[in-house]
C-alpha cells in the first residue's frame, strides 16, 4: 500500500533535508549583517527612553479633534523648556511628555491646557516622575536578566551538557541585540511594557532553542562509537526533524501577537500595547531564525573540534570515500537519508556473518 508522505513526514524521515549545518557561514553572515545594523541604529539614533526611565511630566487631554499641531502651540504658549513629545492616543486623547518639571510649571501646564482646549483641569491626566524611580525600575530590570541567564546556563549544563548552554546563551544575546536594534530603529518608546516583551522573548527564543537541543541530544546519543553519521549530520537531521514544529509554533504565535500590534497601533495609539507587541513580534521571528540558523550550526562546530568527533569524522569519510569537510557538509543530505533503513533494523554489508573456510579433505 503506497501512502504519499507529507512534507514533514519526509524531514522527519530524512528523505529529505536541508543543509543547515554545511551552510552555516551564510546564515553567521546574515546574523553580523543584522547585529551591525543594530549597533549602528543604537550608536547613531539610540533608543527613546519613556518618562518611566529618564524622568519627567506626563499630560493626558482627552478631547475629540485634538491634533498634535494643536497641542505644540499649546506647550509653546506654556513655555515648556526643550522639546516634548506629542503623540495622539486613538481619536479623542492626546499625550504630551517633557522632561522634569517642578510642582509649579506643571500646575502651569495644565492651566494652559484647560484654557486652551476647553476642559476641565481635573479632566487632565498628570503625572510626573523623577529621575531616581527611572534608575531604580532599570537595576531590577537588569538584575532580573543577569539571575535568568545564570538560572539557564546551571539548568542546561546540567539537563543537557554546558556547550548546549553555551549555545543557547549565545543565541539569546543574539535575538536580544537585534531586537533592541530594531526597536532603535524603527524609534518607539521604551517603556516597562518593552521591557517585560524583552524578557519574554528570552523564554521563548529559549523554548525554541531547547526543543531543537533535545532531538541533537536524542539523534547524537553513542554517535562516537560508529561510523555512519558525523556530529553535524546528526545534529543538521535533528533541525530538519524539528524544522516544521518551530515553523507552526511560529506562526501561531505571531498571528496573534501582529493582530495586537495593528490594533495597538491602527485603533488605540500609543500605548502599552503597542510597545509590548512590537517587541514580542520582532523577538518571535528572531528567535525561531537563531534556534535554527544559529544556535544549532554553533553547537555542532564546537562538538566537532572534540578528538572523538574528528576521529568519527575521519571514520565517516573512509566509509563513505569522501574527504572530511565534504562529509560534513553533505552528511545533511546523504547521511540523513541513511537513517530510515538502518533505524528500521536492516543490515548492511559490514554486518553480514563472515563465512567458515571448509576444511581440506583428508
């Protein structure tokens, strides 16, 4: 009975493979390309820190047609020192943040706000924030990271092996930086909320991570007593096994996390929503992109300058007839279609029992 395999089925299988591993400086190239992009959105245009972190006033007025232009006359007719920020909040609410004001040229602004547009004092939304709360909420924030990372690397030197957590880490300050990058650059606000989506892009860009390690763990178990897969082989077989896993799980959580940002961004303005949603779209991506293209090729190319994998590497290539960096590389192809038959209980060659020479008659 002839049953036509899915696209996944035939991954898992090894029927078919992509060559992550063997193509690894591409994607280590893509992955520089986006970090220097990065540093320089952060060195060039920095990140904007909100009120929460680097002090000042807040001003909410809440009135329909109420345009930012508007607004900026209102804040120049108040004589606000530097230059606030304005920014519209759905259709009927306005929100003005400047740097730190004292009790009296706040109470000013708000007098000026109620005059200009019509409102009752009582009806402005006020808040001010001093500089010393802002230091306080980014040493919890990074106090916070440093005790998660520590907390990973005991948990999967101890689950799994420490250059697995070495890997990971890796690709965690690699979703981390390009996203903080991003964020630079397409220039929102850095409030609490695009903290806690950074911290939760850790815990997923780590899920990930952990899914594609355990099946390298699962596939390389006793790898350095045969002959037949190199450590990359195996690990590239175990991507491919995982490839569609992390496409879906991707996929499903993106979906929701865009409808967010559109709503957040498209119907109610700035907001906490939007700041979270931003930061968790881009982290998702990113960390679906490093499980595979990053954190993986880089564990197998530290597992295969071990002594035991270079001599399995040399064994492999005997066996096969190739040199040893076009074993490597083609084992994610060659080699993973190996698998099915051998996995299935047959024998090869080598196994065959040798035959008794038949004694001479006497």
């Amino acid at each position: 009975m002839n049953t036509k395999l899915s696209f996944g089925d035939r991954l898992y299988r090894g029927e078919k493979s992509f060559n992550f591993i063997g193509n690894r400086r591409r994607w280590y190239a893509l992955s520089a390309l986006l970090i220097i992009t990065s540093a320089l959105s952060l060195g060039i245009q920095g990140l904007h820190l909100g009120i929460e972190f680097k002090g000042g006033s807040e001003f909410i007025v809440k009135k329909a047609g109420l345009t930012v232009p508007d607004a900026r006359a209102a804040m120049v007719k108040a004589n606000v020192p530097g230059d606030p920020i304005i920014q519209t909040i759905g259709s009927n609410k306005v929100r003005i943040q400047t740097g730190v004001l004292t009790s009296v040229e706040s109470s000013r602004v708000a007098d000026v706000l109620s005059s200009t547009f019509s409102v009752s004092k009582n009806e402005i939304d006020t808040r001010l924030v001093g500089p010393s709360w802002g230091k306080e909420i980014t040493k919890k924030a990074v106090t916070a990271l440093v005790v998660f990372l520590f907390a990973i690397i005991i948990f999967l030197s101890i689950a799994f092996e420490p250059k697995m957590a070495i890997a990971a880490i890796i690709a965690l300050f690699h979703d981390v930086w390009i996203t903080v990058g991003i964020y630079a650059l397409i220039g929102f606000e850095v409030t609490p909320s695009t903290v806690i989506g950074f911290l939760t892009i850790l815990g997923y860009s780590l899920y990930d991570t952990v899914v594609v390690f355990d099946k390298v763990r699962e596939n390389t178990r006793g790898i350095s007593g045969g002959s037949r897969l190199t450590y990359s082989g195996a690990a590239n077989l175990a991507v491919n096994q995982t490839l569609v896993r992390s496409i879906n799980t991707s996929i499903v959580a993106l979906l929701p996390v865009g409808s967010i940002l559109f709503i957040g961004t498209g119907v109610l303005g700035a907001g906490p929503l939007k700041d979270l949603s931003l930061a968790l779209f881009i982290g998702l991506a990113v960390g679906t992109y490093s499980s595979i293209f990053v954190a993986t090729p880089f564990l197998a190319a530290m597992r295969e300058r071990e002594p035991a994998m270079k001599a399995l590497a040399k064994r492999v290539s005997a066996r096969t007839g190739k040199s040893e960096s076009s074993s490597t590389s083609a084992s994610g192809n060659e080699g993973a279609a190996s698998v099915g038959p051998v996995a299935n209980g047959e024998r090869g060659p080598r196994n065959q029992p040798k035959r008794k020479k038949a004694g001479k008659r006497k």
